[in-house]
C-alpha cells in the first residue's frame, strides 16, 4: 500500500508509522478515508504546532512542532492514537465541549492565553495557550474530526506577570525613597513626572509639562550646567549616562530643594537619542551637613591663624609642619620661610636635643596627649637669647579610620603670668557625612502573614550577612528602643507612612543607629497588605553631629583658656554672636546679647572711625583685620581692647560672617604708659645738668688751652665729645615720649631736598677721618615736607652706616624721584643684618645681636624715630641687607603732601 501521506513528518510521522493500528478503532492505515490522510499530511509536514482529534473516539494526531509542549516524561509518545478522554483526563472537562461545539455545525472557537494545566515533565504544570478549534470534514461533508491549531505561551505570560511584579517593587521602592522620576523625549521635547516631583517643582499634578518648564524649576545658578549635562548625555559618543547636582525652586512657596540628577539615554540604530530618563534624590540635608562640616574646618584653621597663642600642627612620621600661625613663629624667633616645605626638626634642630621628638613619637603611637607645664626653652627676642617658660600640649587629630597620623602643638608663654597657668588645647576635627540614597537597605514586609523580604543592604545594616528571620531583625533593636518602633508601626497603620530611629546591636555587641522610613499599601477595602520601605545606617551622621559640638566646645574653652573673646557677625543682617569671654572684655554680664552698632558704641569716639575703617579695608581685600583701641565699660572705666579676625566669604566671592577674637591688654597698655613717662621726666631731667657740664667742660678747654695745657685741654675736648653722644641719647629719649604720645612736631616748607642732603653729608663728614660718604644724587628739586626731621632721617642712616661699617671705609647716598616721590638710600658695605633680624630693626631698642654687639653703643631708638618721622611724612622705610656684605636703608616720602 502507498502510504505516501505519512512517509516524513519527522518523528511524528515514524511515531504514527510504528504503531499496530489494527488494535486502534480507527483500524488499519489502508482503510483510514481520504480525508483523514489528507488533514494528517497537512499536520505532518506543517513547522507550525498542530493537534487533530478525528472520528468518535476522538483518536490524538500532533506533529513535531506540537511535540515540545508536551514536555518530558508525560504525555508523548503514549498519546498517538490514545482517545481524547485517555490522552486529557486532566483537561477534559475544559476541552470536551469545546470539541462538541466544532462538531456539532458550531463556529470555530479562538482563545488566547488561556490557562489550561497539563501533565507533563512528570507533573501537572500550568501552562498558556492560545488555540483555536474549527472542524475537519470528511468525504461526506461533515465534521468527523476537530483540527486544532495552537501556541504555547506560557514563558510570554509568565515573562510578562513578573514584568509587571517587578514594576511593582520598582514603584514601591521609589516612593519608599521619595525620588522623584522623569522622562524626557528630546524628539517631542515632551517631559513626564511623577507626582513628587510636580510638587517639588510648585506644578499642578494634571499639568502637562515640556523640557523647559523643569528647566524654569532649576535655580538660575545651575540651569547652564544643567543644561550642558542633558546635551551631554544626548550625545552618542559620551555613553548616555546623565549626573547633576543643583538646586530647584518651587514655584509657589519658594523653597529651595537641592538634589542629584541620574539617568541614561536611549538611542536608535542611527546613534540618535529618543529617550533620556531617571530620578531625583532630595540632597538638601545631606548637603546643608557637608556644608557646616567645611565651615567648621575653615573656622577651627582661622582661629588656629589668628589666635594670640602659638599653634602648630605636625604630619607623618617626620613631624611635617602643616600649619603654624604667626604666635608661634614669634615664640620660635624664626620666619614663616624657616617652616615652609620642612619638618619640625629642619626648622627648630634644636627641639629634637632637648627630648621633643621621644613626647612627640609617643603621643603618635599611643594616641595620649601630652601635657607640659614651665617647660624652659631658649628663644630670640629683640635680637637677643632669652628664657622662655612655655605651656604645650601635643594633642594627638585622628583620621577617618581611627589612626593617628598628626598631632597638634599649643605653646603659651607664660613667662611673665607663671601664677596662672594656664593650658590651651584644642580637639581633632574628623568629620564624615552620612551615607547617600546608595546605601539605602529595603524591605517588603506582608502585613497579613508578618513575613518580610529584605536586601542585603539591609541585612548588612542590622549586621548580619544573610536573611534572617523577621523576629531576629526586631531582636537586634535595642531593649530601650522597642516601645518607639512598636509606637511608630501603630501610628503607621493610622497615617499609611512610617517614621522612626531607633538603635539597632550588632552580635559583636556595637550599637549603630538606623533611620526606617516607609509606606503601607491597602486593598480596594482599606485593608493594609504591605509596608514596603526603606533603612538607612545614620550611626555616622550622628557621630559627625556629636563631634561637630565637642569641636566647638574645646574650641570655646582653648579661647576661655586664653582670654580670648571670640565673636561672629553675619555681615547681611548685622547680628552679631559672641563668647562669654567677650562680654567679659567689654565688662558685660554673661549672656547679655547687644547689636553690632551698640557693640561700636563701646569704643571711645577717637578710635572709633578707624576701628570701622580697618574692618571694612579687611572685608573688602580678605585680609586679616588687627586694632588696638580703648573702650569705655558700663561703670565708666577705660581699657584697651586688642583685636584680630577674618571676613568668610561665598562661592561668589561675596563677603557673609566675619570671625575675630579680642584680648584685653590694658594691664600691658599702663606699664607700656608708665615707662613712657619715666623716660620722659628723667630725659628732661637729664638735660639740664648735661648742659651746664657740657659748657664747663668747653670753658675749662679754652682755659688750659691759654694757659699752655695741652694734655688737660684734649681731655676736656673727649669728655665734651661724650656730652655729645650723651645729649644725643637724652634727644632720642625725648623724640620717643613724644611720638608715643603723638607730641613730635613738624614744620613743613617748601626746601630744595639735595641741597639739604649735601649739607647733611657735610657735616657728617667733618665727624669723621675714616670714612668718606659719597653722593650719589640725581635732579630732584623742591620738596614740602618738615626738612629738619627729613635731614634727621638723613644723619641717622648715615650715622648707623658709619657705626656698622669699621672695616669698611665708604658710604654711599643715593636720591631719585619715583612715582611723584622720593627715595633716598643709604648704602654702606659694613656687617650687614642677619635675614631673621630684618623684621625688627624699626622696633625700638632693637640693637645689634651677637658677638659684635659690645663694639656698638646706642639704646637703639634712632631707626624706630626715623620710622616714625617718615610715617607721619606719609611715606614709607625699608632695608635690604646681607650679612657679612653691608646693608642698604631706604626711604620715600611724596614731593608734595595731599594733606
């Protein structure tokens, strides 16, 4: 027999071929109708899934394409040729009357992912179809038999329930985390949200929205960049990946929101970009945090700046000097350039011998500061060694991670007030922000069955590394904890929001702080079903917190320590803060709060303008403001208040607070008053008796001199020559008192400058045998200015010149005009000046240190009197010199005064 319609059909086909159908009602394949042949060959070699239920029995035909649903260790092979009831005992009931209808004249049926649970790969699983039933006529034209095509789509749906789950948990955990989402269309320019961030931007929540309405949100300062970064992320080439950080503005109340922007673009086949999408994360805490961290710093390194006691701060094993302030310096006898790029030991050697670097090693290692009290040291005061009793404390500034890498030095002298004693610490300042929306652990807890599914991230927040029971997360909460969190879930099932922080223990027994936050989902009854949410470790933010205030507290008792009032004054509203030991200065009581402009009331009416003058000069070129000026207290009493403090300004540039500190010196201020009288009286004193000795001694020379007494006579010309350098003295004595007490008089007139100069060289020279002054002297015409100080100036530096320079037998005295002024320099080739020594030569009574210092008489005033005459000239000193080469004094004074 030809049996041409079953001869392929892959394994379907050999399957049908195998099998003894004489058992089968259907009989033998030779006597099967033409139809049943003609449908089977259509099945066989279709590659589409086909399945045929023919005859009254309904006997089973499939194909190859059909044979994969059927799964393993199920149905196939034992369903070819099985009778529909037998193959589908499972399903029967759902597929019988489908069957009926078709063959009973009905329409074909059509059904699509239609569940219908088959037994296959050894069990009943669910499985999808989409089918359809239409008849299979046979030679009389009736149905004898059901055709049935289908698909199984049982991935498609299931693919498609988790996708919808999975949407779900993402809209969950968004709105656990209050971000904000949107998505942007750069082809329609259209822009979507969500609810959130419509009220972050003040918009009605049925309002539509396109890219530059959410641009119009974003605070001015930030659109550009914002804009730039959206540009970039439309560009193929930079990866599509979209970050910002900017600040919004909500279009009704106003409120600033700043936030961080993520998204990824999407792009055609073209490379061109149809989507760009992400969310919003509400920074403004986290920021506002980082923001008084950096503050606080700046704040703790202006106060270590200007503090009146010495700091230091040391790095690494070497002892690197990383900061040190003016005080110290001082303290030191040494130059900022001695410390600048070095360690401690390259700019103060000798620390290292007296047993600094064993305290110092010491504190590194183990983390204890070290406390020394009258500690002796030798230091450089006006040009000479000193005894210096000094109060230190090494103070160990730990890192991050606990480990201990700088050390800060405060040195007091307190040489003059042993009798107080006092210490001046100051703590490490550590600060690390709280973690960001990165590391947020989240939780899905069915409130019907009490079970919970959380992430690792939240396990590794209750400290442990895999999912535990939901009882062993609440266990972990601290014993003190439990009757907020239980408040908290009460109170969530009444508002559908919870909101707690609690203390959770690890099992090493370390206690961590958590903040929990989230929402609860309802059914279509008001019933709660789910609480899905968010938990975020804040141990750190709390720990920034806490130490944030220790900082300020030691920093507060280092300035109490020290007398040192500190104030603060925000430069936009005028209101001013400060310290106890400021009111203290200004003899207020504790606590008693005045306005900026009451505070000026204090100062006395002549310093009061300057005062201002010199705050406002530092504010506007963010230099660091210092005074010394008199205040009048309530009870009427005079005193004199030294103040320092720095402007702090904005990104832009624009000045916001200013910061200072004040001491006060009225005590130093009336020894300083008490020794200016005393030279004063006794130079007066003095000057009288030095003028009637030095017109005896002068008639006693002219008396011997007659009477042929040569030997007697020049001894009277010496003792007259001493009453010269006497009566100079007692004039520098004089000059002093009075320009301390602004007393010093001038005179100015029109004279012509060189010849006043040459007349000064003149009778310079005819003082000495050894020297010679060259003048050097360029065309500079009339001058207004007093010309007997001027020429004073002149005769001092050319005096100095000679003094300095006993081996050296010239000196040189430029003049030149620069800048409508002019210069003079006086230049000699003497013993020159030590570079650390170059600061105090104006000072008064600095004189030469060293082991030259005996061969050079003077109280060391001249240079102090000549600055001072030409400060009030309105011009300016200076000196350049190398030690061992000479030194070159300069000054200028304007050709005509504006005043």
């Amino acid at each position: 027999m030809n049996f041409g319609f079953i001869s392929g059909g892959g394994e379907c086909g050999a399957l049908i071929r195998s099998i003894d159908w004489t058992k089968n009602p259907l009989g033998p394949i030779e006597k099967w109708p033409q139809s049943l042949r003609t449908t089977l060959s259509i099945i066989l070699n279709s590659k589409f899934p086909m399945f045929l239920f023919w005859g009254p029995e309904l006997i089973c035909f499939y194909n190859d394409a059909y044979r994969p649903s059927l799964g393993m260790d199920g149905k196939h092979p034992n369903a070819m040729g099985q009778t529909g009831a037998e193959a589908w005992p499972e399903i029967w009931e759902i597929i019988k009357p489908l069957i009926d209808q078709v063959l009973s004249g009905g329409e074909a049926t059509w059904s699509e992912d239609q569940l219908i649970p088959i037994y296959r790969n050894g069990k009943i699983e669910d499985v999808y179809w989409t089918f359809s039933y239409s008849p299979a006529y046979d030679e009389t034209e009736k149905p004898a038999g059901v055709f049935v095509t289908c698909t199984e789509n049982t991935q498609k749906v299931n693919t498609l329930k988790a996708l919808s789950e999975s949407k779900d948990e993402l809209e969950f955990a968004i709105n656990a985390a209050e971000l904000g989402t949107w998505d942007y269309n750069p082809i329609t320019n259209k822009f979507i949200s969500n609810t959130r961030l419509k009220r972050w931007f003040g918009i009605s929540t049925d309002t539509e929205i396109d890219l530059k309405t959410a641009l119009n949100a974003i605070a001015e300062k930030d659109r550009k960049n914002v804009q730039e970064a959206i540009l970039n992320a439309l560009d193929y080439s930079s990866g599509g990946n979209y970050k910002a950080k900017y600040t919004i503005i909500n279009a009704k109340t106003g409120k600033e929101r700043i936030v961080k922007a993520k998204g990824k673009a999407l792009f055609n086949e073209q490379n061109i970009a149809y989507r760009l999408n992400g969310t919003l994360q509400d920074i403004t805490e986290e920021v506002a945090a980082q923001n008084a961290f950096r503050e606080s710093e700046e704040n703790f390194r202006n106060l270590i700046l200007q503090a009146p006691v010495g700091m230091i701060i040391l790095k690494g094993e070497n002892f690197f000097v990383e900061l040190v302030n003016d005080t110290y310096l001082k303290l030191a006898g040494k130059t900022r350039k001695e410390f600048a790029e070095k360690t401690l030991w390259e700019a103060l050697p000798e620390s290292k011998t007296l047993g600094f670097d064993y305290l110092l090693k010491k504190v590194m290692q183990t983390g204890i500061a070290h406390h020394g009290n009258e500690q002796v040291i030798t230091s450089i005061r006006n040009g000479q060694k000193e005894t210096v009793y000094i109060n230190f404390v090494y103070e160990p500034l730990k890192d991050a991670d606990g480990s201990i890498n700088r050390i800060m030095v405060v040195a007091i002298d307190v040489t003059e007030i042993l009798e107080s004693k006092r210490k001046i610490q100051d703590a490490e300042e550590r600060a690390r922000l709280a973690s960001a929306a990165a590391g947020l652990g989240t939780f899905d807890l069915d409130l019907r069955t009490g079970e919970m599914t959380t992430s690792e991230r939240f396990d590794e927040i209750f400290g442990y590394k895999l999912h535990v029971p939901r009882s062993n997360y609440v266990s972990a909460i601290h014993p003190d904890d439990h009757e907020l969190r239980l408040n908290a879930h009460r109170r969530a099932l009444d508002i559908g929001r919870i909101y707690y922080e609690v203390r959770v223990v690890w099992q090493d027994k370390s206690i961590h702080w958590i903040r929990v936050q989230g929402k609860i989902y309802y059914d279509g009854d008001g019933k709660a079903l789910r609480m899905l949410g968010t938990v975020m470790d804040t141990t750190q933010q709390r720990n920034d917190k806490e130490e944030l205030l220790q900082i300020n507290q030691r920093l507060e008792i280092a300035l109490e320590a020290g007398r040192l009032g500190s104030y603060e004054l925000d430069l936009k509203t005028r209101k001013i803060r400060f310290s106890d030991q400021f009111n203290k200065n200004y003899g207020l009581l504790p606590k008693k709060k005045l306005s900026y402009d009451e505070l000026l009331n204090f100062v006395e009416p002549n310093f009061k303008a300057d005062v201002i003058s010199a705050i406002d000069t530092a504010i506007l070129t963010g230099t660091i403001y210092q005074a010394e000026y008199q205040i009048r207290w309530p009870d009427g009493s005079i005193h004199w208040i030294k103040e320092s403090g720095k402007a702090q300004y904005d990104e832009k540039g624009n000045p916001i607070t200013f910061i200072g500190v004040s001491f006060d010196i009225t005590e130093t201020k009336q020894l300083q008053q008490q020794k200016d009288d005393f030279i004063g009286i006794a130079s007066h004193e003095l000057k009288t008796p030095v003028t009637s000795i030095k017109a005896y001694a002068q008639v006693l020379e002219r008396i011997l001199l007659k009477k042929g007494d040569i030997k007697e006579a020049e001894l009277m010309k010496k003792m007259d020559s001493q009453l010269n350098r006497l009566t100079n003295l007692i004039g520098d004595l004089l000059d002093v008192t009075k320009v301390n007490l602004g007393k010093l008089q001038y005179n100015h007139t029109h004279f012509d400058f060189n010849e006043m100069v040459r007349f000064a060289i003149e009778e310079l020279q005819r003082t000495t045998e050894i020297h010679h002054i060259l003048a050097d002297l360029q065309e500079v015409g009339l001058v207004y200015a007093d010309k007997e100080r001027v020429s004073q100036v002149v005769t001092n530096l050319m005096t100095n010149a000679i003094k300095y320079s006993p081996d050296s037998e010239q000196i040189v005295v430029h003049s030149s005009i620069e800048n409508n002024s002019v210069v003079v320099c006086v230049e000699d080739f003497g013993i020159g000046i030590a570079e650390n020594n170059l600061n105090k030569v104006f000072e008064q009574f600095y004189r030469v240190s060293g082991s030259m210092q005996h061969t050079f008489p003077g109280l060391g005033l001249g240079l102090y009197i000549s600055s001072e005459i030409i400060k009030r000239e309105g011009g300016k000193i200076w000196v350049s010199s190398t030690e061992g080469k000479g030194s070159k004094f300069c000054f200028s004074i304007p050709i005509q005064r504006t005043n």
